[in-house]
C-alpha cells in the first residue's frame, strides 16, 4: 500500500509521541498489562491513519466530454442553483461527500485548463451542512474543458477536516484528467458546477470512486 505525501509528516509525530508514551509506561508504568493494551490501542490507530492516506492504485477513466469523480465518496447534492463566485449564472450542483473512511485525494475531473484558484478561509462546520459551501474553509477552482466550458470545483473542508492542501494554484494552469487538485484531510466535500445541459450520470445516494465513476457528459 502506497501512503500520500500528505500523510508523511502526521505518521512520523505519530510514531514519535507514540513511542515516547509505551517507553514512559515500560520504565515508569511498569505494567505490563495496560501496556500490551496501549500497544494494541495505538497500533489499531496507525493502521487507520495509514488507511486513509493510502493511494488507490487505479486507471484513470477518462475520455472527451466526460468529467469524472474528482473524489471518493456518496453523492448527496444533485440540484440546479445559482453559482455567484465565478460563473454568475445558474449551473448543476453535484456534491460528493467524503468520510473519514474514504481515500480523501482530490483530482481533476477532465482535460483543460485552470483558469482561477481561490482560498476561502471560513468556519468548520459538518459538510453535510447546507451553508458549509459558503461558511466553511474552502477552496474555488474555476476550470475550462478543451471545448471551452466552464466548470466550478469547491473543496470544502468539514468539521474534521480542518485543512485543504492545493496542489495547482497558479491561475491559467494547464490540468490533465486524473491529475492531483489537492488533499482534504479527515473528512469533507467536494462541489462540482456544471452547465446546465450536461447529462448526469450519477444519483443522489450513489457511492463514486475518484478517477473511474463518470459524473457527467458535457454536449
């Protein structure tokens, strides 16, 4: 299992004020018991922390037209709404909630180009929460297919989640589907803004999996 970069430094601090703890319990403590216990306790958690900055090893499920998963997780948001940050106009609104136990990489969802990157600071409220995509952390990509159309991308961090890492923020950046857009950690949603005439694939309630489920066909 390949672990994300993101992770590397949270493992090491947590390998490191893990063993501090079971050397004070060995030579302090002295009981073997609770111990054994804290050892088992400590270990169960690494294997967690491991997992959810664990690399999925797929192929990238993409062709023209198409906008794929940008994340793993359900879809919990499928309606049409207005979109004030970059398109000022009326768009589809597919949101894709991510638990702690789903891989919480983000990627680009087609071919094209980024023509803005926005840093939101803001509250950490549940992602589920309907106003989180406008309260809460947050970041707002406005991206352009190779035919021209636009397409918004939020990253929202959740109660959890309390920190977006971005991995493109240079504005008019060429992306590639399957490429990194960024790493929400610990639990959070992603927000796609797609014209009004695209061809939804997917349903509220729908598990997706980032790089391989098609959320959309763009006309």
């Amino acid at each position: 299992m390949r672990i994300h970069k993101a992770g590397f430094r949270i493992i090491l601090v947590y390998l490191l004020i893990v063993s501090f703890v079971q050397l004070g319990l060995v030579f302090f403590i002295k009981n073997i018991y609770l111990t054994a216990v804290f050892g088992v306790a400590f270990f169960l958690l690494l294997i967690f922390i491991l997992r959810f900055f664990r690399v999925p090893n797929r192929t990238v499920n993409w062709e023209k037209g198409k906008v794929i998963a940008p994340a793993d997780g359900h879809v919990v948001t499928i309606e049409e709404v207005e979109e004030p940050e970059f398109l000022n106009a009326k768009a589809i609104q597919i949101s894709i909630f991510m638990s702690v136990w789903n891989v919480h990489i983000n990627w680009f969802p087609f071919n094209g180009v980024m023509k803005k990157y926005v840093y939101h600071p803001g509250k950490f409220l549940m992602a589920r929460h309907p106003k989180s995509s406008e309260l809460n952390e947050r970041t707002s990509l406005l991206l352009e297919t190779e035919d021209g159309k636009p397409v918004v991308v939020r990253q929202i961090a959740g109660i959890v989640a309390r920190r977006i890492e971005s991995y493109v923020t240079d504005d008019n950046s060429q992306m590639k589907a399957g490429q990194e857009m960024g790493f929400i950690k610990f639990g959070s949603r992603v927000d796609l803004f797609l014209p009004l005439d695209s061809e939804i694939k997917v349903k509220i309630g729908q598990n997706v999996r980032g790089l391989v489920s098609e959320i959309a066909q763009l006309s």
